[in-house]
C-alpha cells in the first residue's frame, strides 16, 4: 500500500484522540542530532475544526482484535485498515519534523494480533527514531493496555511522555461498551507508570541525571464524555484523584463523536461540545487555580451548569466572599475572581508595591474587566451592579457568545493561550 | 521639541539614545529615517550609527537596569513602528532612575505602552516558531520563506539553530529582503532579496503532498470550525504555509 494512503487511514483513526499537548520538558540534541524540546508547547498548525496540530498524532496501526462500541477501529467496523512499518513511521516523523511541520510524534494504535505485539512493534519504531535518526523532538506514546510491562518501560524511556487511556469514567461504563477491556488492565500500567517516574524523581535528586530517563514529560490520559451516564461531578472527581494520586500531567477530555450506531450508545445528535469545554474550565480550576472538585461542582452530582463560566457559577454559589479588595486579596483569592487568571493576579500583585491600584490601573495592566468588575472593590470602590441580586447577576454573566444557534462557536478557547487559560509558567512577561 | 532621526536599525537606535543619556544631545523623539517627515517649526538631527556606541548603550541597559529591560526594548524596536523608537527612549530613562525594579511598574504609562509592543512581538514570534514552514531544495537546503509583521528572523534562528543542526537552512523575511543562513555550524543574517520558484528535492512535492492529506484527515468533520481555526492562524501567515498554500 501507498504511504499516502497509510496516512490518510492512519490518522482517520487517530484523530478522536484529543491529546496534542507537546510542552513539560526541554532539551536539545547539541549538535548530535536533529530536535529539541521547549517547556512550553508548540502549535505547529490548527485544523479545519479549529484543535492546535503539534504532534503527528497517528495510529501505528487501525487494526484491532478488540470490539470497543464507541471507537472506529472496533474490530467488527468495515472500514479499510493499515499499518505501518518501524522505518516507514520513523521516516515520516523525521521528514515532517525537518520542515517544521511538527513538534513531534504522538504514536497511538489498535491492538494488533496483541497488547505485545503491537507495543512491541510500536516501541521498535522508536527505537529507530531515537537511535538511528537521532531525533530528539518531542514523543508521546500510548501504553497498550494489557502488554507486559517490560515493554512499557522499554517504550517510556525512549518517549517524552506515555499515557493510557481510561476513556470511560466509569466501571460500568467500561462493562457495558468495552467489555473485553477490563478496569485492572487500565489502571495497572497507569499505576506502574506513576511509581517508575516518581521512583525516578527521587533517584534524580540524589545522582546525576539519568542517561535514559522514564517519561520525563509525564502521564496524561483521556476520558470521553457523553458516551456513558457519568456525570460531570463524577469526572472531575476522577480527575482530581489523577493529579493527586497517580501524578498526572493532564487528563484530557474528549466529547463522544457518535461513529458507530450501536443501541448501548446514546442517541446523540452532535458531539456534547459545550459540556467538554465547560470541564477543560473546570479542569483548569483543579490544576492552576486552587480549587478542589467538590467546589467546582458544589457537592452535587449532576453536571456544570452549561451558561456559566465555572468559576462564575462558583462566585455566584459563595457571594459572601466578594467584592474583593484588588489592593488586600492575596494572590489565592485573586485567583477566585471570575475573569482573574494567574498572569492578571499575579501583575496586580507586582503593580501593588508601587501604590494602589485603581480601577484604570486594572486596564492598563491588561486586566479584563469584563466579568471581574461585578466581583471587585478598587480602593473600596464598587465598579459593576447586581451585587445584591444574584440572579441579576447571573444574568449579566451568562456566555452569550456560547448560547449561539449549534454548539460551533468558540467553545475551545480552554485549549487555546488566553488570559484565563495562561499557564502560570509562562506568565511574568 | 527636538528629534532624533536614526537609521532603523537597533544599532541606530541605540547610538541615538547614547547620544541623548551620555552624549549630551536633548530630545524628545527618536523617530526611524524612513518615518521622518520634517515639521514646521522643528528640524531633526541625523544620528550616524556607530556600532562601538551602541554596545554601549546596550551595556548600560544590562547593568544599569537589567538584561530583562534590554530585551523588551529590543523586542519593542523589532516591530518597526514609527513610534516604537521614542517608547523605547522614554522607557529607558524610567529605567535609568528606576533601575531593577522598572518592569515591576505596570501601572506607568511608559512602562505598559512598551510592554505592549514587546508582548506583540513575543505572541508573534512564538507563533512563528510552529508557522514557520522549510522547504527542501535541490541543493539540500532547506528554505523558509515568511512574511512577519515584526523584524523577527533573528529571534528565530536561534531556536531552529538548536532544533536544526544537522542541517543547512535559510529562514527569509521575504519583504524585508533579508534572511538567516546557517550552515551546520553558526547563523548570520545577510541581505536576500525575493527569490523566483526555487528549483525542489525530487521528493519535496511528495512530501508536501503527505502532509496536506495528514492535514485534511485530522480534522474531525463534526467539529468543522473556521472561525476558531482563523483566530488561532491569522491568515496573513497562509500564503507560506503548506497545507494552506493557494487558499
Ligand atoms: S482497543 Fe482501542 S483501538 Fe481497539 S477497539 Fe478498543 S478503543 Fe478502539
């Protein structure tokens, strides 16, 4: 078969996959090789739907021996199939990396004849990439689940980042659309990767860095939403166990786009793309804003409210807190601030040692007032409305922008660099 | 009101703003040759650029004030905006009786006018780094051709100097008629003008062509959005893009 016909059903197949994330470690080949890699990620390009291209996110292979109901590649689909080999995959990254076209390789698959094979063939590929291009751009590689994990260390010191996908948030979940996956096979390699790069943490402070090191980069995995009945409350419960107990980097969201027709899935006209937004906000909460899941979700078990902003639901939930005095709130509190995110609070912060700062103030230094100013004193100065009336208020908060006829309007900006969504390790210039 | 008129280059910028700190001229506007446009009542002076001078200045900038305000300067003076040369000279003699502290003073005018300019370029360059797009050519070079708001190509050779060492690569700023060359080695900027269509690697179409179909395959058609897409890769940097060429 044509590489180009490869291509083109390869990353049919991958493209659900909604991780394309390339930033959390830099390095350079020094002169030994070609690549580097920047703290911060690189968008090399942005596809028709509007989702950052950093990574060449392609499946090694859409075959599957598995029959998982709501993914494309399932075994029973009439859909065309290929697979690559270990050089054709090596050559393609490194040719598409030369000219700048990516920052890396994001390697996904089916599972092949076995959770082995398929690792196995998957790492030779980047053992090549690796050993015999000299590449040393970015790599972010799935574990197979069920595939010894000898492999999976064997693929994790050649990658950047590894992750599993647990896809569906719950046990049931897993039981009724994939039943051939079982749980333990998910959370087995997410378990032995956090504890190989945590282990490797503590040795790193106590030698010198190690030569092949497992992941640096991290774990994140994925969860699709819309699939199964879980609720949103329950997710971000999920998640926030992620970060704190297994260590990860990020957990991804991904709407359910309905591509099979199966009746143990739900009848869904379009993919629930306002709900997947409203939990990247939510998710951003729990990573840079201090905010616990039970918070967000007000302890009740049912999903985000999909007019407001999560972190103005939660304002509009706690109103004994507000206003907020922009010249005594601590940075914590200022990040609680609808509309504040860290590059905001943390300028307000620096502004204050030179003197009060005042509603004007707040402009120049690039605040957006826009929602905040309903929830901030400057200088014991009220500058919004509706204070006394929360549902006024919620009223003047509500997303317009996001209440358009579809769900199509710019309901990604969770995924892109602005004010609110700024990480904090790129804030301070 | 007296004005300084330099040459456009941050080398002239610099000289001109040794000239009024430590040189004893009086100015209140440092304007580029190609912005000048004599006023009535005012004349400017020429600024001969010279580049020990401006060293100079720029070692003064580092010490005096610190490595973080000389970059925002030179990141203000890359846009090439007819009043960049004068935001740049008020910033600096802030700088001069605030020392270290400068860029802690985001509520002075002066201060937050030319962080704006800088942050421009600091957005643009960074998506610059993604949006630049090499072509292979028949000799083995590999050729980018780019059309950036701001005078930016030495910020990015840096960068592709690191990622790119094996190989030989010019990155051209097709409007200014200059570009970066490097050659395996080290990077230097160099005058070049507009080239005609450039003679390809044989395997350049087909690699070309791979990536337009990776391109149109990983978008997801239900989540077609050309707004959102639009936003996040303005259009004026299509024209050089591969997957985007001719459309
Ligand atoms: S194992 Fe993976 S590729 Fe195979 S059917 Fe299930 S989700 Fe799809």
């Amino acid at each position: 078969m044509e590489l180009l016909e490869k291509i083109r059903i390869l990353a049919d197949g991958a493209k659900y996959d909604v991780s394309c994330s390339s930033s959390g470690s830099a390095g350079a080949s020094r002169g030994r090789g070609t690549g580097s890699t920047l703290s911060c990620g690189v968008c090399h390009s942005w596809s028709d739907d509007g989702r950052c291209i950093s990574l060449l996110k392609i499946l090694y292979t859409n075959e599957c021996v598995y029959d998982c109901s709501y993914c494309v590649n399932r075994r029973t689909k009439d859909v065309p199939r290929a697979s690559f080999t270990p050089e054709e995959l090596a050559r393609l990254t490194m040719e598409f990396y030369r000219r700048n076209y990516i920052e890396g390789l994001f390697l996904s698959s089916g599972v092949k004849v076995s959770p082995d094979r398929t690792m196995e063939e998957m790492t030779t590929a980047l053992r090549l990439l690796r050993e015999e291009q000299g590449f040393h751009g970015y790599i972010h590689v799935k574990a197979i689940p069920g595939a010894d994990p000898r492999l999976i260390d064997r693929a994790g010191r050649y990658a950047n980042r590894i992750s599993v996908n647990m896809e569906l948030p719950s046990e049931q979940g897993l039981k009724l659309l994939a039943p051939q996956k079982k749980r333990e096979d998910i959370i087995r390699p997410m378990h032995l990767i956090s504890q190989k790069i945590r282990e490797e943490k503590e040795e790193k402070k106590k030698r010198r860095p190690l030569p092949q090191p497992f992941a640096p980069a991290g774990q994140s995995t994925q969860l699709i939403i819309g699939a199964t009945p879980d609720s949103d409350t329950r997710i971000l419960k999920l998640s926030e166990t992620l970060y704190s107990s297994f260590g990860l980097k990020r957990v991804y969201y991904s709407a359910y786009v309905p591509v099979n027709y199966d009746s143990r899935l739900p009848d869904l006209m379009k993919p629930p793309l306002l709900r997947e937004h409203r939990l990247y906000q939510a998710d951003w909460l729990l990573r840079f804003y201090g905010f616990a899941a039970g918070e967000i979700t007000g302890g009740r078990e049912e999903n985000l409210d999909p007019e407001l902003d999560p972190k103005c639901a939660w304002a509009l939930q706690n109103m004994h807190l507000f206003p907020v005095e922009v010249n005594k709130a601590d940075y914590s509190m200022l990040l609680r601030v609808p509309g504040i995110g860290p590059l905001s609070a943390k300028r307000i912060l620096t502004a204050r040692k030179h003197g009060p700062v005042t509603y004007e103030g707040l402009k120049t230094i690039g605040a957006v007032l826009k929602r905040a100013r309903y929830f901030i004193t400057c200088r014991g100065k009220y500058y919004g409305e509706g204070l006394e009336d929360p549902v006024f208020l919620r009223s003047l908060l509500v997303d317009r922008r996001e209440k358009g006829p579809g769900e199509q309007l710019s309901l990604f900006e969770a995924l892109s660099p602005r004010e609110e969504n700024l990480l904090p390790a790129k804030a301070g210039f | 009101m007296g004005t300084l008129i330099y040459d456009g280059s941050f080398d002239g910028l610099m000289t001109a703003l040794y000239r009024v700190f430590l040189g004893g001229d009086t100015a209140e506007e440092l304007i580029a040759e190609k912005d000048y446009q004599p006023g009535l009542f005012s004349t400017g002076q020429r600024v001969e650029t010279h580049e020990g001078t401006a060293t100079a200045m720029v070692e003064a900038i580092r010490k005096k004030i610190s490595p973080r305000a000389l970059r925002h300067a030179f990141y203000a003076a890359s846009t090439g905006r007819k009043e960049a040369g004068t935001l740049v000279y008020r910033y600096i003699k802030k700088g001069f009786s605030l020392g270290k502290a400068l860029d802690s003073h985001l509520l002075d005018p002066d201060v937050a006018a030319l962080h704006a300019l800088s942050r421009r370029v600091g957005r643009e360059l960074h998506r610059l780094l993604g949006l630049t797009r090499f072509r292979l050519l028949e000799n083995g070079v590999l050729y980018a051709p780019l059309e950036p708001d701001s005078d930016i190509i030495v910020l990015l050779a840096p960068h592709f100097a690191l990622r790119l060492p094996r190989e030989n690569w010019i990155i051209h700023d097709v409007r200014r008629g200059k570009a970066a060359l490097y050659n395996r080695r080290q990077w230097v900027l160099t005058d070049l003008e507009r080239q005609g269509r450039l003679p390809l690697d044989r395997e350049e179409e087909e690699l070309q062509e791979l990536w337009k179909n990776y391109f149109a395959r990983i978008a997801i058609e239900e989540r077609k959005n050309p707004r959102l897409q639009a936003g996040n890769m303005p259009k004026k940097y299509w024209k050089y893009l591969v997957e985007k060429e001719g459309r």
